[in-house]
C-alpha cells in the first residue's frame, strides 16, 4: 500500500528565499498600502478647496476628518475580522473595492451630510485594508525576516501619505478637488486586477480551514518548485486548530492581559502620531518658528518614518519587538522634551523632527506588524484588526487633546512634554507585553510551535 505524502507548508514557508513569489507578495502589498496612504492623506489635503467649494463653514471641517476615524475604527473592527473567516485576500479585495467605490462617489457630493456619509463609508474600507495585508505578510514572510519584510509592505502606507500631501499642494490648484478623489478612486480599482490574479491567500489559513487541497497545491508549488505532490498528499502547520469566533482567541489561554496591553500599547502611539503628524508644525509655529521652517519639520519628520520603519524592521529580526518598541516609545518622550528645548535653533529641532518620524512612526508600522504576529493563524487578522482599530482611538484622543491644550493657552513646550509622556507609558506597557508573553504557557506554547516540530494539523479532502 503506497505511503500518504505529508508536506509540511510552514517549513516551505521558512526554507524560502527572497525570491519570485515572495517578492511580488510584497510589491503588490506595498501598492495596496502606498494607495491606502494617499487616500487617507489626500481627504485633509482638499479640505480648505472642498469646504469653499461646498459652502461648509471651516470648523465643520473637523466632523468630516473626526468621521473618517470613525470609520476606519468601524471597518477595523467590523469588516477586518472577516479575513479570519474569509480569508485575507478577499477581505482585502473587497475592502478595496469598497473604498475605492465610496471615494468615488464623494466626487457627487452636495453638502455637508453627504460628505460625512461617504467619507464615514470610505473609512470603513480602508479600515479593513490595512489588518489584512498584515495578517498576510506574517504567514509568508520567514520568521528569520519576517519584521523587516511586514515593514517594508508597510512603508507603502507612510510613502503614500507623501504623495498624497506633496501632489496634491500641486495639484488641486490645477485640476480641482475632485482630482483627487479620482486618483482615490479609480487607482484601487485598477490595483483590484492584480490582487484577484497574483496576490495569494494565506495558505496557512486554508490548511486550518480545510477543503482546499487544489489551491494549498498551487502555493506549494509557488513557495517550493520542486516540492512534490500527489492527489493524496496531506498539507500541516504547526499550529493546533483553534475553535469558535475569531475573537475568542483574542482573550482566552492567557491572550486576555496581553491583548490588552497591546490596545493600550496601540492607543498611546496613536496619540504621539496624532499629534506628530498633525498639530507640530502648529505648535512650532505658536513656539514662534517661521512657518516655512514649521512645514519642513514636519516634511523632515515624514523621512524619518521611512526610515525608521525600515531600520526598526530589521532591528525586530534581530532584537525582539519588545526591546526595540520600548526604546522607540522612549526615544519619543525624549525627542518631544528636546524639541522644545534649543530654543529656535533649526537644526536641532529638524535632527529632533527626524528622529521622532523614527520613533513615533517608525514604531507605529512595527506595533502594526506586531499586531499582526502575535496572534495564532485563526485570530491574526482579528486580532490585528481590533488592535489597530483601538489604537485609532488614540488618534482622536491625541487630536481633542492637543486641540484642547492650544485653547486653554498651555506653554508650547508643557504641550509637547505632556503628549510625550504617552511615549512612557506606552514604553512601560510594551515591556510588561513582553514579559507576559515570556511566561504565559499558551503564547509561550505558540512561539515554539512556530520554530519547532510541527503541531500536525492534517488537510483532509
């Protein structure tokens, strides 16, 4: 009697080189983040054009940019748990159309109503986007680089973000607002081509599902040309099968403490992001440095996310996402206090802008893909979802409560130390993170089975 062939999918996956399949995975992940970070940049960009354009009154504006928060926390925590279910290729498909559809129509508005609606809907679809194509990268991505890999798909995010606020400072004076709306729109659409011919499913997350032995083949092969398979071959991973809703597995076996941790983790660096990203360049303003120079620190502190997401991905491959976040969340109390410290000197306040892009941004994108590698196949797009969705929280939180100190007349530089002492926090918290998941016999249990013999977990057609 012939002897049934087992092929072991994660060992394929670990065996890989930065070759063919993996590199195409990552190039098209990075266009989906890089559209992704245009169409979230380029809706505050048109602002001040779309509100004369629609007669909305300026401070209106604030419930439009607020609603697209609130969509994208919809859509995290919502639409982002089906890539558990479905899978994460087609979440990502549909999200994108999703988005891509409301982005267009928003071009058709005309009014304030309208506008929160669509926006509200386009930020569901982004809001799924992003959790997905992280949970995806994981499961092909080798563990020896596996951080630096999730984190170059997601310099897309920051580059896209570039493009978005540089283009359309040039643009909109040419083309009009609804320019880029357009480009929001119709550029996903054409990306959904791509990612329906070429971008895989997780084959982890189909070895788990089960009943879908041709497709499994398929990625084999494309992970490993020579590995052979017969129609009785049987697929494993190293992970047990987990039962019930995704989002069970996100508080049970000794996940609760540490899921939390990480939102809270999420939330805090969402606030330095908030108010990095969207209220320094006031604040050194009100300080009293020009506006021009205001401008460039914020352009200076864009480079450094780039750059940082790509340094600190390589630095997790080797280090550990604990110790290279804590120092990161530290690094941004620091650079928060020295911003304001030099007086008007520039080029302090542009080396302290260039580091904080490392440190607040950069390890924004690395609590991302962590959120995506901490969890078990079943739970990773879930749990990725839910995570970052919190987390965006922050980013409102971090919003109202720069807004708040502006108003109440605070000192600059008490401003830039009280937002930074969310760096303290979240540096602490991400330490105690680490050390639960050192201890915890189940997350323990996980991380062994990823590195170990293989849990069989049996395809069966």
């Amino acid at each position: 009697m012939a002897r049934t062939s087992t092929v072991d999918i994660d060992s394929l996956i670990e065996r890989q080189k930065l070759g063919g399949f993996l590199l195409l995975t990552v190039t098209i992940g990075f266009f989906v983040q890089l559209i992704e970070g245009f169409d979230l940049t380029s809706a505050g960009v048109v602002g001040p054009a779309l509100a004369a354009a629609l007669d909305i009154e300026r401070a209106q504006m604030g419930l439009v940019f607020g609603i697209v928060f609130a969509g994208l926390l919809a859509g995290g925590l919502v639409l982002g748990p089906l890539g558990d279910v479905w899978g994460r290729k087609v979440v990502t498909i549909i999200a994108t159309l999703w988005y891509s559809v409301f982005s267009l129509a928003t071009i058709f508005v005309h009014g304030l109503t309208d506008l929160v609606a669509l926006r509200f809907l386009t930020g569901m679809g982004l809001g799924a986007v992003l959790p997905a194509t992280i949970a995806l990268m994981c499961e092909y991505a080798p563990q020896r680089m596996r951080a630096i890999v999730v984190n170059v798909m997601l310099c897309g995010l920051s580059l896209g973000g570039v493009i978005g606020g540089l283009g359309g400072a040039e643009l909109i004076p040419l083309y009009g607002w609804k320019f880029m709306f357009y480009v929001g729109g119709l550029v996903p659409l054409l990306m959904v081509p791509f990612l329906i011919l070429w971008f895989p499913e997780s084959a982890r997350f189909l070895v788990l599902r089960g009943g879908a032995h041709k497709r499994v083949a398929v990625l084999a092969r494309k992970l490993d040309p020579k590995v052979v398979i017969s129609p009785d071959t049987r697929f494993i991973v190293r992970e047990l099968r987990r039962e019930g809703a995704p989002v069970r597995h996100l508080f049970v076996h000794g996940w609760a403490l540490a899921t939390i941790l990480l939102w809270v983790t999420m939330l805090l660096n969402f606030i330095l992001v908030g108010f990095f990203t969207q209220y320094m360049p006031t604040m050194l303003n009100a300080f009293g440095l020009g506006m021009r120079e205001a401008v460039r620190a914020a352009g200076i502190f864009q480079i450094g996310a780039l750059f940082g997401t790509i340094v600190l991905g390589w630095l997790v491959d080797r280090r550990g996402y604990f110790q290279v976040l804590a120092a990161c969340y530290f690094g941004a109390f620091a650079c928060a206090v020295l911003m304001v410290s030099f007086g008007l000197a520039t080029i302090p306040i542009m080396l302290c802008a260039l580091a904080a892009g490392v440190c607040v941004s950069g390890s924004q994108n690395t609590a991302n893909a962590l959120s995506g590698a901490f969890y078990p196949t079943q739970a990773r797009s879930t749990g990725s979802s839910w995570a970052i969705g919190i987390g965006r929280l922050g980013g409102l939180l971090g919003l109202s409560l720069a807004g708040l100190m502006l108003g109440a007349k605070w000192p600059v530089p008490a401003i830039f130390v009280t937002t930074g002492l969310a760096g303290i926090v979240a540096g602490v918290t991400v330490i105690v993170m680490g050390w639960l998941a050192a201890r915890s016999p189940a997350i323990r249990a996980m991380r062994v089975l990823e590195k170990s013999a293989p849990a069989l977990t049996p395809y069966s057609a």
